[in-house]
C-alpha cells in the first residue's frame, strides 16, 4: 500500500481547493482501478471529517491537527509549531507511517520540516527543488527551482550531482549539466559562478556543457541546469508567465475571425497536447531531492488540478522507489 500524507491546510486556496483536489484524485484512482493507494489527509477537525463520509472514502484516513501554517510562516517559526498539518506530514514521513508528503504551504517552512525533521541523505548540505521543465527534447531538470536562495559554490556541484541522477531516473541515459549564468563564456557571472564553473568542470568533465542562459533551458542545450533557488525560481515563474501568455492569445486570435476558428478545428488535437504541456498545474509538484523521505512541494496557487497531479507525482515517486535508489546511485545511506 503507498501512503501519502496530504497537508490540507497548505497553499493559498487552502483547504477547499485542497480538498476537491483529493477528491479528483481518487475519483481518478477509481477509474484507473489503482487500488493500493491511501491518502492521510491531514487538517483541522472541521476540514477533515467531510473525507469520512465521502462516497470514496475507502481511499483517505483523516488525521486531525490542532495548528496549521500561514503562508508568510518564517521557517524558524515553523519548526516550533510542531501541532501544524505540515509538521505533523513531515512528523508521519520521518516515523514510516506514510511514504510520501504532498504539501502546497511555504516553501522555506516545507523545506525547513523536511530538513530537520525528515533528515536529508548522508553527505548532502542542501535539499533543492528539482523540476523537470518541458524543452525541445522533452524536458531539461532545474535545479534549484526555489529551496535555496543563498548558496555557496559547492552546493551547486551537489546540485548538479542530485540532478543527474534525477534525469537518469527519468530515463535520461548519459545527462549533461549546464550552469546558469548570465552568458556561455567562462568568465561570466559573480565570483560564486566563477568558482563552480571550475568545481563542475573538475567533477564532470565532458558532461559539463559549461555556461547556459535561460533560453537554453527550454531549448533542451543540456538534460540538467544548475542554479541558485532564487534564479531557479525566477527562471520557471517567467516560463510559467509566456506559457499562460502563448495560451490566451492563441484563444484571442482564434476568436477573432473565421480563418482563426477554421484553423483552430484542423488543429484542434495539436493545440490541446500544446496546452497540456505549457500548463504548469499539468507537473503538479516537484520534489525536495536530497531530503531521506519522498516530500513533493506543489505550487502555492495549486487548485484542485495541480494537487490531484501532484498526488500522481507522489504516488509515482513511490512507486519507482526514487529516494532508495538516488541514494544508492550516489553511494549513501542513511540521515546526516
């Protein structure tokens, strides 16, 4: 049986967009027939109960909580409020009682509970977003894409090594890394990217593509780029922005005359696959890699689409074993 914990009071549409996600998500269940799946909705009593005379039920176990976690929560803050849905998902992972948490509350707080208490693998500094962002070639993994805003040059190596057995895991044979910057030529960048070009290029070789700009990340240049949170997160918002911007005028344009509604019924099977693939709730989540438990962080404006997707990330990660065999593929057990 895969067991997710499902923080019902994290996000900003928290907790009924939460909740009617869950419920997309086993009524998905059901019509898949998938039936060794157990969602642990966790939340306020008044939130919670509804799960249990729900038509579909066989699928949730509520777990009740006294707190829950403000948006603008500081993640010092969060860690002391140890009676949250958030820590009390965290709490369940690091005990063995589920297998995965699925959580659309603050990143930093998110980050900070499946650090300190879920524990990280042996060895690993930083746990760090990654997100496999659609590209000319499929998808490029970024990373990171929002847990570390502050770095040193060594954690980006860690990054990088993190990300390469992430696209491996994906089915990615022989990835390349890029490092973000703000131009392809050696010299560019801040001290900081200066000195992991050196450390990337010593530890990789030829699968160090050297330099990459933002471009490249969509265009498929390399299978893993390599950055900052801060920058990462930038980097994917303003490709969620052009996304959500190429949608809306393709419907303007097809609106405005007959050639435009002609064309959109020709192509009608090509401009939905398009969309799919431009909508950032179609990923659902991302996970925390580096963190010795399977944590998914979805979007804080996740609506019910997003998290009944992310729920599908869990399951799946679980599924492939992916925390067991990233830490077998980098030679380490255990929590540091």
């Amino acid at each position: 049986m895969i067991r997710i914990a499902l923080d019902l009071m994290g996000g900003d549409k928290a907790p009924e967009e939460i909740k009617a996600g869950a419920f997309m998500y086993a009524q998905f269940l059901e019509k898949s027939k998938i039936d060794n799946v157990k969602i642990y909705v966790v939340g306020l009593p008044e939130h919670v109960r509804e799960f249990d005379s729900h038509p579909l039920k066989q699928y949730f176990e509520t777990v009740s909580t006294k707190d829950f976690l403000p948006m603008d929560i500081k993640p010092t803050e969060a860690l002391r409020r140890k009676e949250s849905s958030m820590y009390v998902c965290c709490q369940m992972l690091k005990e063995k009682q589920v297998d995965a948490v699925v959580s659309a509350g603050n990143t930093g707080a998110l980050l900070a509970c499946a650090t300190l208490v879920v524990g990280r693998i042996k060895g690993i500094e930083r746990p760090a977003l990654a997100v496999p962002v659609p590209s000319l070639k499929g998808f490029t993994v970024l990373i990171d894409a929002g847990a570390n805003a502050e770095i040193r040059p060594e954690w980006l190596v860690q990054f990088a090594e993190m990300g390469i057995e992430y696209a491996k895991l994906l089915g990615v044979p022989d990835p390349k890394v890029g490092l973000l910057n703000v131009g392809t030529e050696e010299n560019k960048g801040t001290e900081r990217e200066k000195q992991a070009y050196i450390m990337l290029k010593e530890r990789y070789g030829t699968k160090f593509h050297g330099n990459v700009e933002g471009s490249d990340i969509n265009l498929g240049t390399v299978d893993v780029v390599v950055t900052d949170g801060f920058s990462g997160n930038i980097a994917m918002k303003t490709m969620e922005g052009v996304a959500k911007l190429i949608s809306t005028i393709i419907k303007q344009e097809v609106k405005k005359s007959f050639d435009g509604i002609l064309g959109a019924l020709f192509f009608a099977r090509t401009l939905k696959k398009l969309k799919k693939k431009l909508d950032p709730r179609s990923y659902g989540g991302t996970f925390f890699l580096g963190v010795d438990g399977l944590v998914v962080k979805a979007h804080g404006n996740s609506d019910r689409v997003a998290i009944k997707n992310a729920l599908e990330v869990a399951r799946r990660g679980v599924e492939n074993q992916l925390v067991e065999k990233l830490k077998k593929r980098l030679g380490r057990e255990g929590n540091n």
